[in-house]
C-alpha cells in the first residue's frame, strides 16, 4: 500500500485534479455547462466584428445557447465559421437563419430566427448565417449623409448672422430703439398726468345736470384749454434737461474733465484728508497751548 500511494503518485493525482479543476473552471467562466448536453450548429459570416467565443444565441429574446468556437474557413476564403452549442430541447426547422447582430456599444450576438417549416435540421447541420445592420450603421447610412448636407447650410447661416450682428446700423438702429422707447414711457406717464388732472373736471361734468347750455360753455373752454397747452415746449424742455444730465454724467464718468477729477483723482482726495487732519491737529495743539499763537500784553 505504502508503494501504491507513494509520493509520486500523490503529486500525480494533485496534478490531474488541478488541470481538471482548471479545465472546468475556465470552460465555466466562459460560460459552458458540460454537464449540460446540447446540439452543435454552424453558420457562415462574412463579418463577424464584435463576436467572441461564448457570446449569447438567443431565440426571442431568451439566451438557449452560445458561441462555442470561431474559425476562418481557409477552403471559402472571405468566410468565417461559428460553431454554436444549443440547449437540446431547441429544434431549428430547415430555412431558419442565424443572425449576427451588435448592439450600440459594439458587442455582438446571434439571434435565431426560425423558419416556419416543419422539417428539422440535424445536429451539426449548416444554418444560414446573415449579417445584420447595426444601429451605428444605420446611423451612419442615413443621419451622416443628411447632416453633411445640412453643415454647408448652417456655416452660411452663421456667416450672414455674424455679418448681421456686426453691422453697424443694426447697432444704431436698436440704439434709437432704446431712446424711443424711453421717449415712449415719458408720453406715458405725461399722458396719465393729464388723465389724473381731467378725472376732477369729469366728475364735475358728471354733477352737472341742470343747465345744459352752461356745461356746453365749460366744455369748450376746457377743449380750448387743452388745446393752448405748451405740449412742444414741455417736451422740449424734457429733451434740454436729459441732454444736461447726459453730458453731466458723461463729464463726471470722464477722468479727464474737471468733474471727473474730483471723482475720480485719488490725490486730490488725500490732499483734503491732509488739510483737514493738520487743521484738526492745529486746533488741539491751539486748546492746550493757546499762548503758543495768542500773545496778550498788559500796559
């Protein structure tokens, strides 16, 4: 027993239970079942990008089996073979077809699509293999064609925007729009001034209900009141008092102008605080030493 079971044939049984623990185990992470039995089915591609051993075959939607093994097919040259394990409760009538497809980010898988035949194909049998279009290809087949027509399009578009927004007499223009409007809001309220003052003399036209003759008189003086007020002259002061302000804002914002340099002059700001703290300091030396600047002589 002792030679039996000796050392080498110990190191021997660990050997063979590694390589088999490593066998199941990568065929596991590849996600075979061996202990599962299944049907083995082939297809033919022109393109298989994107598609790796153990990658899903679905039907509907439901994985029922998966890539066992990818080969070039050296006797078609520009074809490729996949070997396909499918669960044996599968059965693919003849005429089905073996799509090869990916999805957005490029991953790629087959999905079954059966024939409604009721003949079956045999284990090991050819399915026919079709390539279909990805969504990039999609994309790229009717969204980029569309869009290169479009850019030229947009780059004019731009282009004459650009030459819009820097022309000048757009800027004017929307310049005097701003005054306008400004003119606009003072006619506004002006107008609801004068509607302020006419609401007193409608109500003492409302009261009038005696003498027909007499409310006549006072209405045509009001009307030629309101036709002797000095509208021209009141907007035209207006406009003289905002061109003041304007220009005596213009001379305050403006370093260069008298106004501006008491606004805007540091130094002059510090000459000021110098007088006045030397003037302060003077005073006080004046209350405690008041003899110091004031001398009194008796005779």
């Amino acid at each position: 027993m002792k030679k039996i079971f000796g050392k080498e044939v110990r190191i021997g049984i660990c050997v063979i239970l590694a390589l088999a623990i490593l066998f199941f185990g990568i065929n596991f992470l590849k996600g075979v079942n061996l202990f599962k039995a299944s049907n083995y089915y082939y297809a033919s591609y022109t393109n298989v990008e994107g598609l790796a051993v153990s990658a899903p075959v679905t039907l509907n939607g439901f994985k029922v089996g998966q890539v066992r093994s990818i080969e070039y097919e050296y006797d078609n040259p520009g074809h490729v073979l996949v070997e396909m394990s499918l669960d044996k409760q599968v059965k693919v009538p003849r005429g089905s077809k073996a799509v090869l497809g990916s999805d957005l980010l490029g991953t790629a898988s087959i999905k079954l699509a059966l024939a409604p035949a009721a003949d079956m194909h045999s284990v090991g049998d050819k399915l026919i293999g079709v390539n279909q279009s990805g969504m990039m290809d999609a994309i790229g087949q009717t969204v980029v064609p569309a869009v290169e027509q479009i850019l030229p399009r947009i780059d004019t578009l731009l282009m004459n925007l650009n030459a819009l927004v820097g022309d000048t007499a757009l800027r004017n223009s929307v310049g005097r729009l701003d005054r306008i409007t400004a003119d606009l809001s003072i006619t506004t309220r002006n107008l609801a001034a004068a509607t302020s003052q006419l609401g007193p003399i409608a109500s003492n036209v409302n009261g009038i209900t005696g003498n027909v003759n007499t409310m006549t008189e006072d209405l045509a003086v009001l009307t030629g009141q309101v036709r002797d007020l000095p509208v021209d002259s009141l907007f035209a002061d207006l406009q003289a008092t905002a061109d003041n302000l304007r220009a005596l804002s213009e001379q305050i914002n403006n370093p260069e102008s008298s106004l501006g340099k008491l606004m805007h002059d540091p130094a002059l700001y510090n000459n000021i605080n110098a007088t006045v703290q030397s003037l302060d300091s003077i005073f006080v030396d004046l209350k405690k030493n008041p003899k110091r600047y004031v001398s009194i002589k008796l005779f």
